[in-house]
C-alpha cells in the first residue's frame, strides 16, 4: 500500500544532513528548524501564522479548546473520516453533530451542514478527504454570518487548491484555523509524529502558542491551562528536507490516478474517484467505490496487493458515540461509501509496471 523505503531511497542524504544539524547543535527543543517550517506552512497555506504542534489531532484539539467549548455546545463534522476529527470534538467538550457527504467527492455536504445548523452550533470541521478540498465557499458562507468558526482538517490535503470565483484558494486560507497531519504516511510525511496548525488571526495564532506550551507564552508563567504540544525539532527539520519535494510528489500521485482511472474506465463495476472540477487532488489516497467489495479485498489481498479501507465504519456507528443517538440509516450516504470503498496504492514512487499489477488483479478478479 505504501513503500516509505522506496522514499527514503530518493532524500536520505538531505534528510540525514538535515537531521545532524539538529544532532550537533543538540537543540533538540523548540530549535531554529520549527520557525522556518512553521513559516514555510503558512506560506503555502496563503496565512499569516504557523504553529506547530505534536499531531494532527492536537492540530485539531488546540483550535477546538480555543473556543472554550460549554457543554451542549455543537461541532459540525462529516462521519466519514478518520477517529481523530469528532474525537477532538469530544475531547475539547463539544458535542459532534454528524452530517452527510456528497456521494461523489465523500466531502461534508454544505446543505446537510446548512439544515443542522442550531443556536448551539459553535464551529464546522469540513475533512478535505483523501485530498481533495470540500467546498470551502458555500461553508464559509454558511458559518461567517452566524459567528461560526471554520476548522479545517486538511491532514490529508497539504498543497489541495480550489478554484474559487477564478482563484485559486488553498487548504488552510480560507477557514478560521487549519490543522495539518505529518504523520508518516501523509504526502509530506515527518520520521514520526508531528503536526501543525495555521491562521491568518494574529488573536488564534498567540492563543494556540500558548495552549502547545502550558498555557504560558513565557516559561513559568502561565495565563491558562494548556499542555505539552510542541513539534519535535528533529521533525520539523526532515520535513523541511522533504518539503522542496511536495509538489512533485503531488503531481506524481495525480499522474498515477490519471493512469489508474483511464485503465479502470472500461471495469463497469469499479468506480473511480471523481475529482471536483474546481479542485486539484493531491491524492493522499486513491480511492474507489467497488461492487463486492470485501470479495475484491480478499482477492487483492491473495494476489499480495497492497489496498485498504478508509472508512469501514462511519463515526456515528462508533460504540463511543452511541449516546448520540445514531442509528443504522442515519446517515445513508456515509454508511453506503463504507461498504463500498477501497484505497489502492498511490505513492509517488509507483511504477508503470506496479500500477498495471494492481489494474490486472483488480479485472482478473472481475472476469
Ligand atoms: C482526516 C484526518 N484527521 C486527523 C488526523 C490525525 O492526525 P495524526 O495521526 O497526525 O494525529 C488524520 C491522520 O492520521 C487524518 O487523516
């Protein structure tokens, strides 16, 4: 599904230069390599500030405990993404209020959005699911009249633009704060966890500087009680080796799912992922909608190819959101998508030759 030694094959030299640095100047805490990341993220976000933090969930856990969330107080979110957008939710005091997707793009639906929209509603997550953004304008136009904040969970979608009014709009511009994944896997993957959150608001930028170090923006002092989120300056220092490398690796993973969804066109009953025509994927994954799925699974599986399930159970179904209320039903087009998905492999990486395996096993099966 992912060969992270083939990467490794192509920066290692930059990489472990980078990382040394780190090493000789023993500054292995809040270093000079964090600052530049951090700037770096934003400018590629097209915001004013980057922090960052430990993960991806405390990217978002830190944006969402800036809201000092009552009880009751509700966060729009799309079920079918992974763990950490609703568990964040919980886990800062709030109360998610799962909503439907779009059966195309799988991203939130900003009507479904719209028609759970209460006097308790506090903050929309949007996921820009697999890579590709969601629809940041109808979202934004939803939220801002009401005093609603936008966080974006763009884990998956560093470097996904948007055409908006004849703009390109990126990941992280257009939400109130975004947060980002470098867990390994991702498109810009760190040597461990790592994660980082931006906005464009000078207020958000010095509160989520305080929640990351205690609650303090001078040691020994603190203003609130925050908690130990710092980005490893190790990490950041790899992810700034690798960075130059992103786009390419961007466009490599879109050059392999052009391939992929040519070759499958003529298997009646694989679907390809649609892209949005206002978007440009990254395609953190590449993902299908296959009838029989689980035999397809199986088979693949048989045959040594790398694949995987990105959901199989939406949130709502989740046993530790059952108080909420969910049943079987609830929210149909999430659970039909988790019956029906699969992720084939896409990094950049990929050979002609590898791609070709995957399109035969995935007709063999079929014939
Ligand atoms: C959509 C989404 N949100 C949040 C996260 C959490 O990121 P992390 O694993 O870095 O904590 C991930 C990734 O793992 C993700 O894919």
């Amino acid at each position: 599904m992912l060969d992270l030694v083939a990467q490794y094959a192509t920066i290692k030299d930059d990489v472990l230069a980078a990382m040394m640095k780190v090493v000789e100047a023993q500054q292995f805490i809040m270093g000079p390599a964090i600052p530049e990341l951090e700037t770096a993220v934003a400018q590629l976000s097209h915001a004013k500030h980057g922090i960052g933090c430990a993960s991806g969930t405390d990217a978002l856990l830190l944006p969402l405990k800036a809201l000092n969330l009552k009880p009751g107080d509700e966060v729009i979110t799309t079920p079918f993404t992974f763990f950490a957008t609703a568990g964040t939710i919980h886990n800062a005091g709030g109360t998610p209020v799962f909503v439907d997707i779009l059966p195309d793009t799988f991203n939130i639906d900003p009507a479904a959005v719209k028609r759970a929209i209460t006097p308790r509603t506090r903050a929309i997550v949007p996921v820009h699911l697999y890579g590709q953004m969601a629809d940041m304008l109808e979202l934004m136009q939803i939220a801002r009249p009401l005093g609603v904040k936008v966080i974006e969970d763009a884990a998956q979608a560093i470097g996904a633009r948007r055409k908006i009014d004849g703009e390109w709009r990126v990941a992280g511009e257009l939400g109130w704060v975004t947060g980002y994944s470098f867990f390994p896997s991702k498109n810009l993957g760190a040597w461990g966890d790592a994660g980082m959150m931006v906005t464009s608001d000078d207020a958000a930028a010095d509160r989520l500087k305080k929640l990351r170090l205690h609650g303090g923006a001078k040691q020994y002092h603190h203003e609130e009680v925050g908690t130990n989120s710092r980005l490893d300056t190790l990490q950041a220092a790899i992810l700034l080796a690798k960075l130059p490398h992103l786009a390419h690796w961007s466009a490599k993973r879109r050059e392999h799912a052009g391939y992929y969804s040519k070759a499958l066109g003529d298997v009646p009953q694989v679907t390809p992922p649609p892209v949005d025509p206002a978007n440009e994927h990254i395609f953190h994954q590449y993902t299908v909608r296959a009838e029989r799925r689980d035999g397809l699974q199986a088979h693949l599986k048989k045959e040594g190819i790398g694949h995987a399930v990105y959901y199989p159970i939406p949130l709502h179904r989740q046993p530790c959101f059952a108080d909420l209320g969910y049943k079987e039903g609830s929210l149909p087009v999430s659970e039909q998508a988790s019956r029906e998905v699969l992720s084939l492999p896409i990094y950049p990486e990929l050979t002609r030759s590898q791609l070709d395996r995957v399109i035969d096993a995935i007709r063999g099966f079929y014939r």
